[in-house]
C-alpha cells in the first residue's frame, strides 16, 4: 500500500487504516475495495452516519417524506440546506459518471464481502446541520444558503486530474482556509467536530484491524485525533438558544410595541405612521419573498397578512403560514418527491418542483419578514424620537 490517499497507525493496540477519498472519484472506488479485500480487516468503518446510510439504498424516501411536518417543526432551512449539498455532490457525481457516495458504498459491499463488521462512524447529519445553523448569524446563514444554491447552477466542470489534487489534501486544506476567513465558526462543526467524532468511533470499533474510509479533508484531524479522547455525547449535543437569546427575542417585539404606544401617547398621526410602517415594511418584504419563490398568490396574500404578527411573536414565522398556504393550494404529487433528487441540480426544476418550491417559500418569506422587522423597527424609532 503505497498511495498517498492511504495512511496506517497504530492505536491502543489497534491496527486503523486510513482511506482518503474524494467522493464523487472513480479512483477512490477502486482502491477503497483493493484495500479491504487485502487487508481483511475485523471491522470496516465509514463516512455516513444512519440516515446517510438510509438515503442510499432507501429509492422511495423522497416519496416517504411530509413535507407538512417539515414545516411544522420549523425544519425547512435545514431540509433545504440537506437537499442542496446533496444535489451539489450529486452534480459532481454525475460529470464524471459515478454514483454520489459510491466509494462508501463499496466499503459496506467489501465488508460484506469480507465478513468484516460494518461501523457508521459519521455524526447524523441532521445534527451537524443544526449545530452550523446555531453557530453562525444570521448574515452568514443567508450567504451559506445563497452560495450553497450558487454552486449548484454554475457551470464549472471537474475533471479527474483535479479531484485527484483534492485527494492529496492541499486545496481541500487550502478551500477550508478560505472558508473559515469568510465564516469562521462553519469550519467547527462541519469539519473539526466530525474529525473527532469519527476518530473516536474509529477508536471504540471492535477488532485488531479497522479500515476506515474517509473523505480526505478529515484525514488529517482524523490521525490527530486518534491520540485523543473524544466525549461522542457533547458532540451529539444539539445547542439550545441561550437565555440572553431568549430574552432578546421577545424583547424586541415588546419593545416595538412600547415605542408604538408611547407615540400614540404623545402624538396619534405618528403613532399611526408607526403601525402603517410596521404592516406595509413587513408584509411587503415578505410577499416579496414569496414572489422571489414563484409562491402561488395565495401563498403571497398569506405571506403578507402573517408576518406583521408572527413578527410579534418569536414562537412564530410567517414562512411557516406561508408554507402551509403553498402546500395547501398546490401539494406536491408523489411524482415531483420521485424526481426531486434529478430536479434539484437544474434551476428550472429547482423552482418548479412543488417540493423545493414550497421549502423556497418558507426560507424566503422568514428572510423577508426578518428584513421588514429590522427596516421598519428602525423606522418606529426614528417617528418616536421625531414626535418628542
């Protein structure tokens, strides 16, 4: 075993195998098999957690999902986010004519093959997501999702050689360098927390000799991390919104309307002006979300009408209002879930699907209402200090 892309340690006895891969590389495949079936390892670890595992080899959970109760639970960014990293892979995969996630998929085949015990050593995605999203402002959650879909819809075509470069660790170093200058704190739970997190399921695999298949941006934490002892509970901890949160949340809203009852107090045409900036700020930026959605107009009068009290109350958005409008006048047909994997890397059946569409509508009336809070919030104070 001479590649670079494989590395060998030896750790509390155990023998651990390293497999850096790209994951969209037909290299990688091959020599993901090649190592399993001449080392014969005890246990084979991979890069996927449950639900990862599930996606692969479940052809119908696109058709299986509520889309209701995604946005009941207030999961649309983090569905949406899932859906387009997925088809950004996905984009990749299909260039060079190999199945996202085909050198995991030939790890759990060779184990199989092999008799090894199969290990999903990958932190479940749905938390590693919701650990990103509580970490970064709201700023950078509007970027992360506007350069997500940028880089589905651009046309940049990789090649063999280049993803080849990536397996040597340099520009995946240097990518994730760039990224954390523009937004530090996405680097933690995306990277750093999962290096750790997979080392030490690596670490408490069962045997003598463990291959692990890895992408190769986690080799290196990986081996440094091996030396470590990891708590896998804290990493699995899903952050909670901290009391100054909490107390900021309703604060502002409260604060709205004291400013709004104090202006009407002392002057009644401005207190008017106050509550007409409030509504026209509000549901307009909104309804322009929807619209930026390709929402049905119902779905825009919803958008409209909620988020003047939904921005009243932080237990509500009005996406979610929104949302329910869209699903309700146009529900998805199970033909647009089973195509929803092949319509999300093209922009025209990225915003026609019924699916994508409606978690659109969701993302982009909340960022409206958030922006018509803000202007208009700023404009109540301005006619309270103007009515003095």
């Amino acid at each position: 075993m001479t590649s670079s892309n494989i590395h060998e340690l030896d750790v509390d006895g155990k023998k651990i195998i390293l497999v850096g891969t790209a994951h969209v590389s037909k290299d990688s495949v091959n020599e993901v098999k090649e190592v399993i079936e001449g080392e014969q390892p005890h246990t084979v670890c991979v890069e996927l957690c449950k639900s990862r595992y599930i996606s692969i080899y479940d052809k119908d959970r696109w058709s299986n999902m509520d889309i209701v109760k995604i946005i009941k639970e207030g999961k649309s960014l983090l569905f949406l986010t899932n859906l387009i990293l997925s088809a950004y892979q996905k984009k990749m995969a299909k260039q060079l004519g190999v199945q996202p996630g085909q050198e995991m998929m030939q790890g759990i085949e060779s184990a199989n093959e092999v008799g090894a015990e199969l290990v999903l050593a990958d932190r479940n995605i749905d938390i590693t997501l919701k650990r990103i999203l509580a970490s970064i402002s709201l700023w950078d959650k509007i970027k992360l999702l506007f350069i997500l879909v940028y880089s589905i819809f651009k046309d940049d075509k990789v090649t063999e050689e280049e993803l080849n470069e990536l397996k040597s660790g340099d520009m995946l170093e240097s990518a994730l360098r760039e990224m954390s200058e523009s937004m530090p704190k996405l680097k933690i739970p995306l990277v750093d927390e999962r290096d750790k997190y997979l080392a030490q399921m690596i670490k408490d695999a069962p045997g003598e000799k463990i291959v692990a298949v890895l992408g190769a941006a986690h080799v290196p934490g990986v081996k440094r991390e091996l030396r470590n002892t990891n708590d896998l509970k804290s990493l699995n901890k899903i952050p909670k919104k901290s009391i100054i949160g909490k107390i900021i949340s309703w604060t502002i809203p409260l604060a709205i309307i004291l400013f709004i009852a104090s202006t009407f107090a002392l002057n009644e045409d401005m207190g008017t002006k106050q509550i007409m900036s409030w509504i026209l700020w509000n549901g307009t930026l909104s309804a322009v979300g929807a619209i930026l959605a390709f929402a049905h107009p119902i779905s825009i009068l919803t958008a409209f009408l909620a988020a003047p009290i939904s921005s009243l109350n932080p237990l509500l958005a009005a996406g979610w209002f929104a949302g329910l409008a869209e699903v309700l006048v146009r529900r998805p047909n199970i033909r647009e879930f089973e195509n929803l994997s092949e319509d999300i890397i093209n922009l025209k059946g990225f915003w026609s699907n019924r699916v994508t569409r409606t978690l659109l509508v969701v993302v982009l009336v909340n960022l409206g209402s958030v922006l018509g809070t803000m202007i208009s919030g700023t404009d109540i104070i301005r006619l309270f200090i103007h009515s003095l």
